[in-house]
C-alpha cells in the first residue's frame, strides 16, 4: 500500500490517533485551511479545510473525550487515488483532556499544512493560559478570541503575556477584571504586536499605546485624559512610532479634561490640504454615523507627509491615516 500512494498528496492510509505512527508518505500531506482550539467546557479541536475537503476522505469520530464537536461528521467524497484517515475512539485514560488534545494536535500536524491557527478562550478561568502547550507550537496566530460566558478575572501577568508574547492578526478580549492592579514594573514594555486589535485596555497605562506597532486598534476605557490624547497625535507626527498604524479608536466613559479639538491638538498645527476628501473616506469607512457636521482635523507626519484625520464625536477619539 505504501509503495502505491507515496505519490498522492492527500492519500493517507487509514489510522487512529491513539498510539499510531503515521507512514512516511501521510506525513504533511493534507492541506487545511485552519486549525482551531476551541477552549470551552471541554476543551476542543476545528478543522476547516475549505474547498479542498474534495481532495480525500476524512472521517472523525468522537472520542469519549469528546474533544471534537460538529453537527455532522466530516464525510467526503472518496475517489480510486484516496484513502480514509479516520479518528477512531479511544478508550485510553490521560491524565487530563488537555494532555490528550495536546496529543492529537501533534498528530495532526504530522498529518495536516495548517495556513491558520486561532484560539478561542470561551472557559477562560478553567486553563492556565501562560502554560498552555499551544504557545510551544506556535505564538503567532490568525486569531485569539476571548469569548467568555463568565465573569473573567485576569492576573497583571496573565495580561503581560497576551500584549507582550505572542502575536495575532486579530485579537479580541471583552470588558474584564483584574486579580491586582497593572503595575509598569509587571511589564515589560514590549511593544503589542497584534495586527489588528479590539479590547477593553482600561487596566493600561496609556503608555503601552504610543509604542504599540499594530495596524487597526479599537479601544474602550473607562477614563482617558485628553493630555494622553494629545501625545498620542504628537507621537504620530515625529514618525518615530506609530509607523504601521492604519487607524486608532478609542471609546471611553469619562474624561479628565475637554473632549475639544483645541484641546486634542494642542500645540499641533492642522493642515487643510484635501481635507475634504480624507474625511470622507474615512468617515465612511468607520460606520461612526457621522452626520456631517464634524469633518474632523486633518494633520501631516513630519517625516513623510502622511497624512490622517482626527475625528471626536460621541466619547470617541480617531485617528484614521489615509493609504
């Protein structure tokens, strides 16, 4: 059998995951688009193989662990060239259901090219997240996702490592609570990397922003100060920081000081060069609701002469550079 499909990408004879040795020739072989850890109740693995599902047979069948859930079972399409790979039961006592989804994402990744990793904390207080053996697979995912059906209470250094250690193009994390306050000596000033970033950053010290090198952030606080607004966009036109930004949005309850362009662009010059135009892409883009009345500022980095538009409206500060 072997000698037959060493040269078929996707044939991969069948095998569980329990105990068995893939052969050389189903090693890396099947493509799959995304690679899940749902964290939930009971902790979990997605496959998402998109269009090339049609290329082999795949059949999984839930463990008593019941490490995978899906309405129906993956069932595709066999040809003459494809064989099954099936995820029998097993009937094996691990120590853990971590320690055995830990196991069968190493077999998969024998098995599977994964474009995409996510994550998705939706039992948070249940796992230690620091030590997770996902992290010694990979710290730079697609997506981390904080989806909690209760009340999370994070540890300041639980937050170091989120913002500080491992990477994602997109990361989410709600409104939560902390064990202890976030201290600057906790940090250690690393600056977030995420691509694209949407979170409560009350806990932060604002600070933690202007080193940032994200793309896309969108931010709520309880309490901002307008002078930490106004070094912001100062931050921004040197040009020595902020250089990946795309846009900046921030939502806040209160606010010590005067939510006031005057105020937000103290000792910053404006420009009025196509002003116009900016800050109707930008508005549009955003989906603020703006009615037209507030076209906001626009102003240039003094290194290149980017340009962006800071946009106040509605407890919200912007800061949309155009492409």
């Amino acid at each position: 059998m072997a000698a037959e499909l060493k040269d078929v990408p996707s044939g991969v004879e069948a095998a569980t995951l329990g105990g068995c040795t893939l052969p050389e020739y189903a090693k890396a072989t099947v493509h799959c688009q995304k690679l899940a850890w749902i964290f939930d109740e009971v902790p979990r693995i997605q496959l998402d193989f998109g269009s090339d599902h049609k290329k082999f047979h795949f059949k999984v069948g839930s463990s008593i662990y019941d490490l995978f859930k899906s309405e129906t079972e993956f069932k595709f399409e066999r040809t003459k060239t494809d064989t099954t790979f099936t995820c029998k039961k097993t009937s094996r006592n691990p120590p853990s259901r971590m320690s055995i989804l830990e196991e069968y994402t190493k077999k998969y990744l024998e098995l599977l090219v994964v474009d995409k990793f996510e994550v998705h904390f939706n039992q948070f207080q249940k796992y230690d997240i620091i030590n997770c053996f996902i992290w010694k697979i990979t710290n730079k995912l697609y997506g981390i996702y904080f989806n909690p059906t209760q009340e999370v209470i994070f540890t300041p250094e639980q937050i170091r490592f989120l913002l500080e250690d491992v990477t994602a193009q997109i990361f989410t994390l709600p409104k939560i609570k902390l064990s202890s306050e976030v201290k600057l000596e906790v940090l250690h000033s690393k600056p977030i990397r995420h691509e694209r970033i949407n979170f409560y950053c009350e806990f932060l010290p604002f600070e933690y922003f202007i080193k940032m090198e994200c793309k896309r952030v969108i931010a709520r606080t309880d309490m901002i100060h307008v002078a930490d607004l106004n070094e912001f966009v100062k931050a921004w036109i040197r040009g020595k920081r902020l250089l990946n930004l795309k846009s900046f949005i921030i939502h806040f309850s209160d606010m010590k000081g005067e939510l006031t362009y005057e105020e937000v662009l103290r000792d910053i010059k404006s420009s009025q060069e196509n002003k116009k135009e900016i800050t109707e892409l930008d508005v549009s883009s955003l989906n603020l609701n703006d009615d037209g009345g507030n076209e906001g500022h626009t102003i240039v980095r003094s290194v290149d002469d980017a340009l962006a538009t800071v946009l106040l409206k509605d407890k919200t500060f912007s800061l949309i550079i155009k492409d």
